[in-house]
C-alpha cells in the first residue's frame, strides 16, 4: 500500500485575508511505497486536469489558480473538494463544519476580527446538494473499483492578527508558512509513518535545501539527500520502523493530485473566509467594491475603507497583514 500525500497553500501573496496550509493523504492499495503512480491517470473515469473535460462529467482537479474563474467563482474548487470530502465522511452543512472537519481550531476565536465573525454560511454556496452528491456517488464508485481512499483532508488557517504575530516574531513570512507545512508533515509522520509514505510539497519560495529544517521537525530520525536541484529537493527520512519520502517541487500541484487537492481546499477555504470580509465591510459601505485581497486591489479596498476604519476604530494590525 502507498500512502500519497501533498501540501500546498493559498494566500501566501495577498495584504487582505487569510494565508492557509492545506494536506491531503490518499491510500492507494495496488501500489508500492517506492512507486508515485498518477492519480489523475488511475481515477481518468471521474476526475480530470482541465476544464474543458469536465463536460464529460468528471471532475476537474488541478491548481486553484486554474479552477477559480471570473465566471465560475470558486464552484469548480468547491465542487472538487466536497465530493473528495465525501468519500470518507459526512459533507458539511456550513462553513463552520467545514472548518471543524479540516481540524482547524483558530477559527473558534474571532471576536477581535468581526468581519469574520457571525454565524457561519450554509455549503455548498456555488453547486446544489444534489450535484456534489452525484458527483461523489461517481467518484467513490470508482475509488473503490481502484482501491483508492482518501484519508484525511486538512488545513491550518492563519488569521490576519495571528499572521502580523508570527511575522513580527520570524521576521520571515516565509518561515512563518514552513511552521505550518512541519505540522502537517509531522501529523502524517506520526499517523502513518510506518506505511512508509511518500509526501510532495509545493515549493513556496527559492530554498532549494531543506534538510537543516527537515531535522529540527524530525530529530531523532535518520536524513539523507535524494536530491537538491532548481526544481525538486527529495529527501529521505528514516525512524526505524517509521519512514517517509518528502519531495518540496516547483509546480508540485500540476504534476501530483494530493498536491492540487490540498491547492484546492486551501483556496476554497481562502475564498470562503473572503467573501465574509467583503459582505461585512459592504454591509457597512454598501456602494464597496469587493477584493481578492491581492496587494494592488487591496490597497484600493483599503483607500476605499479609509473613513469607515476610523469610524469602526479598526485596528490596522488587525485587518492588513504585514510583508
């Protein structure tokens, strides 16, 4: 058995918004701990890369930035993540639950970001209950007939306040976002390390060498190099009976499906907690223009709010995240 598991995040560029890490774990019966077969080759009956063939009614899993479009919003992402959630537990009914079963716990405390708080937006918002089930009911069918499973589907949400902490504290947002990928490295270690898994990360930054950082996570485990290039950085880990490959790669998420699904569940969430900010803020202004959050709109969206924030007394620390 092979257990295939990727990491990637959404929001690691953005002023606005929330910055999340996302994991996905799939187990795959008919396969080896030294083979990385294709998913998207193995699941080809109901899942597919690219858009276009998601007329045949498969569903389309790659990078979020290639499913959320200015026509679709976040419905193909929404789609894609919702039905993998499905064939390993029950959907959620808002985004509350959603949040709970991606075992993310920082959203229970919001009081000091009250653009976010407030009860939670029913799911599905862009697809109907009845179009995420048959679409799951297709996929489980086949993931069964290719014993394939998903395991776990989680993310780590860093909230704007908890994000300006953790940077003032690394100085670094780049060693901020890595704490977060050594927890969800750490959590498929100690949950299935002796299957022997093999991890992809999405490279986030330039490094190329990781080994220094793999040992402050894994200190009692035996390191070596596979390989450190332009593009891929592989290494071993080795705990006696616990061991794990982990591959930090450019473009990880075109080329490894556990990688594009933690892409997606992590902008689907991303975009989740946005729509919150843009209907609160509007809701106050209601002629407001609502934002992705990225550095050139979000400083139009903060020119916008200007008078609004001294009005509300809003914190600036507490809404715009610092590079």
């Amino acid at each position: 058995m092979l257990i295939y598991a990727g990491i990637d995040e959404a929001g690691y560029g953005p002023i606005l918004g929330p910055l999340v890490i996302g994991r996905s774990v799939f187990a795959m019966r008919d396969a080896t701990p030294d083979q990385t077969p294709n998913l998207w080759d193995v699941l080809h009956g109901s899942v597919c890369q690219k858009l276009a063939d998601r007329k045949t009614g498969r569903i389309p899993v790659n990078d979020s930035k290639k499913l959320k479009t200015k026509a679709a919003g976040v419905k193909h992402l929404e789609m894609g993540v919702l039905s993998f959630l499905s064939t390993f537990t029950d959907r959620p009914a808002d985004m509350g639950q959603w949040l709970d079963l991606l075992g993310e716990t920082t959203h229970h405390q919001r009081h000091n970001l009250p653009w976010y708080d407030g009860p939670w937006q029913a799911l599905p918002t862009a697809n109907t209950d009845a179009q995420i089930g048959v679409a799951a009911n297709m996929l489980k069918h086949e993931m069964k007939e290719k014993a394939v499973k998903v395991l776990d589907m989680g993310a780590a949400v860093v909230l704007e306040d908890r994000f300006n902490h953790m940077v003032a504290n690394t100085r670094s947002k780049a060693s901020l976002s890595f704490t977060f990928v050594a927890g969800h490295l750490q959590h498929i270690w100690d949950r299935w390390g002796k299957h022997h898994p093999q991890v992809v990360v999405d490279r986030q930054s330039g490094r190329s060498h990781y080994l220094n950082l793999l040992r402050q996570i894994f200190p009692q485990a035996r390191l070596s190099i596979i390989e450190e290039s332009k593009k891929v950085s592989h290494y071993q880990l080795d705990g006696g009976a616990r061991q794990m490959q982990v591959r930090f790669m450019v473009d990880a998420e075109e080329n490894h499906m556990p990688v594009a699904m933690a892409s997606m569940l992590s902008k689907y969430t991303r975009e989740l907690f946005m729509d919150r900010l843009n209907a609160w803020f509007i809701g106050h202004q209601s002629d407001l223009k609502p934002t992705a959050g990225y550095a050139q709109d979000g400083k139009r969206f903060l020119d916008d709010i200007a008078g609004l924030m001294s009005v509300l007394k809003i914190d600036h620390a507490s809404l715009v995240r610092q590079s």
